[in-house]
C-alpha cells in the first residue's frame, strides 16, 4: 500500500504565567474573584492532553461490505491543524468557534456546503480543497499536514490509509438509534478536543428546546411521510432501522403514514401511487438535487398528488437538500432542519 508520509515540523510549546497564575482566578480591589486570564486557561487547556478520543461509533461496515474497526486516538497536544471530511462536523466546529480548519473536500466548488460555509472555507493557500464527500484526494490531504482528521460514513472506505497520514482519525458518524443524541455526542467531542465546553452547552440547549418544539408540533398531525425527490425519481422512507430519515419519526415525533417500506440509507424506489395510497397528512419532500422551488413543484405535484390530503390541506413541505441530504448532525444545521418544519407547518 502507498504511504502517505511527510516530514512534520514540531514545537515546543511554552506557557506563560503570570506571578498569580497558580491560582484559577484573582480578586480585584473589593476581594471578589476575577475571571480566569488566558495564560490560565491555556494553561489548563494543555493539562487536558494527553487525551484519548474515541470515536462516536466503534465500527462501520463499508459500501463493499468490509467491517472497519476504529481505534482510540490518543492526541498529544491539541490539534492545530485539523482537517475535517464531513459538512455537518465543519458546521459543528463552526459553531464553536474553533479555528485551524487546513482540508476540507470542497469538490472544486461543487460540495453541497450550506452557503456561509462555502463563502467562508473557501480553499486558498491555507486551506486545502482534498476532492468530494466520497471521493478524497489523499495527497492533497497529506499536503495540508493535519494533526487531526474527522470523517463520517462517506470516507470510511479510506480509513486505513487515512491513518497513513496521521494516526489521529476521529470518526464522527453515529447510527440513528438516537439521532439528535448523536448530535450532541458530535458537540461534546469537538468540544472537549477544543476546549469549548461552554459554548457546548449553548448549542445542545438550542437543539433541546427546538427538539421539545417540533415534538409537540408533530403531535398534532395523524401521520407523515418523508420523501426525497432527486432527477425525476421519487423514494419514501419509514421509520425501518435502514431508513435515512427515521429521525424524524422517532426523534421529530411524526407518526408514520406508512411502514414496511422496503428502503435503505437512499430510500425506496417509490411511486406517485404509492404516496396517494399512504395518503399521509404532512408530505415532507427533500430536494436532493437544489432546484429551484417552483420547478420542483411543477414536477411533484402533479395529478395523483393532488388527490392526497397534504396537497389539499396544504400541507407537502418542501426540505432544503444540502441541509438535510449532505450537511446532517450539524449543530446549526439540526437547528435550521426543525425551524424549516416548524415555519412551514405554522
């Protein structure tokens, strides 16, 4: 196998304190306790390390059918150079305010990013553009000299030689057991690695009062059905452990218009038909392709949809496909999926 070697350069790092730094904070002139100054916090932030990180699941079976194993990484120091292979980590770290991102896979323009991303990572000499989701260019990553590397179910397939680069590959995907869990796991793994536990908090109180919301906005429709529209097919999910969007059966709280729905991770090759005889009373549909919303109606509703109750009482929601398709189990792009719902069934 190839290897992916390069010559790293190392630093010593040097901690400057101050004559009260042994203490946690000092008192102003009336006695009470300041805030930590920074040489105190940067302190404590590097008595974290070293610090083993386990990835959010322990194994993943690749498209081909082979059963990867992910091993606990054992950072030294915090990363510095971080590259990350999954939008919605990207979003998350974004989010936190964590700087350093050297690598993501732009796709030469053409990644599915959410758009403040895609404006503020563009690749410049700092930042390296290392291919698509699925497809990596793995020189161009060992180019950008990354301490740490994050990937999700797109780059399993790489894993192995990934580590060539750096031993420290986090995987950050999870199931969908208890998808808005998994979530947070995603924060509290950034956060923890960044020393951002407070804004971690913050974000996961969002998701948790968004998550209450469209919970009790859910339980007041009999039933749903989650589509995806992409190049003139449509596919339907269920609530089946196979299914992409059973989150937002299990999570959102949305009773399923239909079950048994012989699907996976891209959806069954569903029908107009079928959609009319589940009959469900909210339609989501997730644009995969990003049309344009007016085109996109023309092309779903047509006569059969017409005849079912979610067109009739409009109630067919149109879902925002980078969002929902390639920038999943981001902090901030968890929030905008459940506001989209939310706003649409007002």
């Amino acid at each position: 196998m190839k290897k992916w070697r390069f010559l790293t350069a190392t630093a010593a790092l040097t901690l400057m304190l101050g004559a009260c730094g042994t203490d946690e904070s000092e008192k102003d002139s009336s006695g009470a306790k300041t805030e930590q100054t920074s040489d105190s916090k940067t302190a404590a932030n590097a008595d974290a390390f070293p610090m083993t990180v386990q990835s959010l699941s322990a194994s993943r079976e690749t498209e081909d059918g082979k059963k990867l194993t992910f091993e606990d990484v054992e950072l030294k120091e915090q990363p510095k150079r971080i590259a990350v292979m999954d939008y919605g980590f990207l979003d998350t770290l974004d989010a936190l305010g964590v700087e350093g991102v050297v690598a993501i896979p732009y796709g030469d323009g053409k990644g599915n990013l959410p758009a403040e991303l895609k404006e503020k990572y563009k690749p410049s000499s700092d930042l390296q553009d290392v291919g698509n989701l699925k497809e990596l260019n793995l020189e161009k990553v060992a180019a950008a000299e990354p301490d740490v590397i994050f990937i999700s179910g797109r780059q399993a397939g790489y894993y192995e030689e990934l580590k060539e680069i750096t031993p420290n590959v986090i995987f950050i995907g999870s199931d969908n057991s208890d998808y808005l869990g998994g979530v947070e796991d995603s924060i509290d793994l950034a956060a923890k690695v960044f020393n951002k536990e407070d804004k971690a908090k913050e974000l996961k109180a969002t998701i948790d009062e968004k998550k209450k919301a469209i919970q009790e906005k859910a339980a007041t429709y009999d039933n749903a059905l989650v589509t995806m529209y992409s190049d003139k097919q449509i596919s339907g999910f269920d609530n089946g452990e196979d299914s992409r969007f059973k989150y937002v059966y299990d999570s959102f709280g949305f009773k399923p218009a239909v079950t048994g729905i012989d699907t996976s991770a891209h959806g069954s090759n569903f029908s107009y038909e079928a959609i009319l005889k589940a009959n469900p009373e909210v339609l989501f549909v997730i644009d995969r392709n990003n049309m344009d919303v007016d085109a996109l109606k023309k092309d779903v509703e047509n006569d059969i949809i017409k005849k079912t109750d979610a067109y009739k009482n409009g109630k067919i929601v149109y879902l925002d496909g980078v969002n929902w398709y390639f920038s999943s189990n981001g902090a901030t792009t968890e929030v905008e999926k459940m506001d989209e719902i939310l706003n649409e069934l007002k």
